[in-house]
DNA sequence: TACCGCATGTAAACGGTTACATGATTAC
DNA sequence: GTAATCATGTAACCGTTTACATGCGGTA
C-alpha cells in the first residue's frame, strides 16, 4: 500500500500536522492500518517534494513551528486517480495458516490445541471490536468494523466446522 | 512472520533445495504467502548459520553443486516452540478499506463503482479459488482453501449489505 | 532453434517498526 | 512535582520485492 495515499486522502479532508494524522489514524482507523511517525513523517516529506502537498509553517513559543500540510490539486488527481483503480488483492502474510499447515507433521492433539487457541484468540477480537463500535460517528467508519467483524465471524464458524470435523474421526 | 519458520516446517517433512522449497509453496501454500528466491535463499543462509539447518552438497556435471537441506534437531525444536505459541494477531494492509474510508469527501457514485468493482473481483477470486480447489490432496491443503473462501464469501455478504443499505436512502 | 525447467545466487530499492532525541505546555 | 500531550524528527534494522546474472539439459 504505501501510506502515500492515507496520507493525501486524510489531508484532502482538512489540513492537518503530521501529529493530528497520527492522531485520526489511531482514532478512526485502527483496524486498518497502524501507521507509526517513522512513516509518516518520511511520507510527507516525499509528497511534499513531488508538489502533492504544499506546506504552511506555523510559529510556536519557545519551540519548533508547526507544520500544516494541505492537499495541492496535483495531490487530488493524484488522489482520485489511485481510488479509481481497483484495490490489489491484500497481500496477507497469515502466520496463522502457515502454523495450520506444518502441524501436518506433528501429532493430532498439536493440531487440536492450535484450534483451540486460535478459537480463543478470535472469540477475544470479537469481543474487543464489539467495544469499540459503540463509539463511532460516521457510516464509513461503521461500515469498516462491520467489515472487520464479518471476517472474524467467518473465521470462527471455520473454526468450530474443521473442529468438528475432527473429533468426528 | 518472517519465511523462517515456514522453511523450517516443510524442511522438516524432507529434506530440499532452495528451488524446491520454491515449488512447493507455489503449489500449495499460494493463498498463504509468495516468497521469492530473494527472501527464500537469504533465509536458508541464516538458518543455517544458526545450526538449526545442515546442509548437504550433491554435485551435478557442468554446473554449480545442489544444495539439499536438512532440519537438526536444534530446527525441530525452534520449529515446535514457535508452533505452540499463538500465531501474532495478522497485520494486514488492508488497501480497500483504506479507499472505502475516503469515499468519505467524495460524491456517492464514487462509492459506489468501489463497492461494484470490488463485488466483480471478490466474485472472480471465489471462481478461481474453486477452480484450484479440485486438485487438493490433504486436508491441510483443504482446511486452508476453505479458510479463504469463508473470508471471501463474507466479504460478499458485506458488500451486497453495505449495497443494499446506501440503494434504499 | 527456441524456449522451458532446473538451480544458484546478489543488489538495489522500498516500506515499515522500534527506539531514540528534544523540549515546552497543560492537567492533575 | 509529575505525568501526559503536543510536535518535530532521525537512525538502525528487518523483511520483502524486483531485477539482474549465470548456464546446462531436455523438449517441442
């Protein structure tokens, strides 16, 4: 993905400093990415040297001034264009199946307890997402946890179908 | 996760060149990651250095020996350590939820050619995750094909909710 | 003859995390 | 007084992708 166009959508919104990005990323967006400063700052910086952001710097007292970025209007072709092309498949490194397919060589009960766990981790997930959406303001941010929630949902009834399975034989 | 501990895990079952290690998750851990020689070879260096692997060389005529590996005992115990603790919560960029975010300042038919395209692709990956399902041997293999699917199958449910909720206003 | 499969790698670039460094202001 | 918040960043490290480099043997 790249923040890259986190960053100029976030800011095609409202000007904003590289805090306050941080700060929305961790509010509205954690389930999505969890961007650090090491990142953000870099990327701006890139965006402002392609002319994708231009830069107002704000005086502090006593301090370091503060730097507000806005969008430019090469910044929202830029944008635009990047949200009309189709989203790559998520690369996803599941560390969860990798661990799925090497108990292939160990006994049953390995297999059984890594179900097991992974049923407990999950039913936890859910639970914590659950907490986090009673707080939400906007569609878009509710249609995300909805997202978030079907996919653990899903994983669940995986779970407790292949468990099944199992403790037929 | 870092290729380490899958090298391990299908070394384990036998021994194999780099090359061969290549074509197996190819074959049979492709929804799962896609290292390449790049990630794949380095690894195999590394473990090896830490004595976790032993490696055997086999002469071939006219061209650079083979180089077969092989799990110690000291990899077969780094490998059921790591199996036993729980797999790190999936990190995972998720790039359409970061475009289905910011549809937020854009007009409503944006968001909705999103959530259309997305319905097509997720409709074709289904199609072609079932076609690779027919040629499947064990039911690791299975249980792994039928994860994703459950995932991708809950994702259309969304979309055509999430749909269906804008169509009605 | 031309391409595919086998088999080894390296180097550059990219994206990200973690930890570090600085320091004033505000709230408890 | 102490801790959190505001606000900037850098440096080292890690894992990965992509492209490149090499070259034999078998198949179409």
């Amino acid at each position: 993905m790249s923040h890259k166009h986190l960053v100029l959508g976030l800011l095609a919104e409202t000007p904003m400093t590289g805090y306050d990005i941080r700060k929305r990323i961790q509010e509205k967006l954690r389930d999505v990415t969890n961007a650090s400063y090491g990142t953000l700052y870099p990327t701006l910086h890139k965006l402002l040297d392609k002319g994708l952001l231009n830069m107002e710097e704000v005086p502090r007292k006593g301090r370091p001034a503060k730097k507000i970025y806005h969008i430019t209007d090469k910044g929202k072709g830029e944008l635009t264009r990047w949200l009309r092309k189709p989203a790559g498949a998520d690369r996803i490194k599941r560390e969860f199946l990798v661990k799925l397919y090497l108990t292939r060589h160990l006994p049953e009960n390995e297999l059984l307890t890594l179900l097991a766990n992974r049923r407990d981790e999950t039913e936890a997930n859910i639970k914590a997402l659950k907490r986090t959406s009673d707080d939400v303001e906007d569609r878009h941010q509710s249609w995300i946890i909805d997202y978030v929630m079907s996919l653990h949902h899903a994983e669940m009834d995986w779970l407790k179908r292949i468990e099944a399975q199992i403790s037929v034989i």
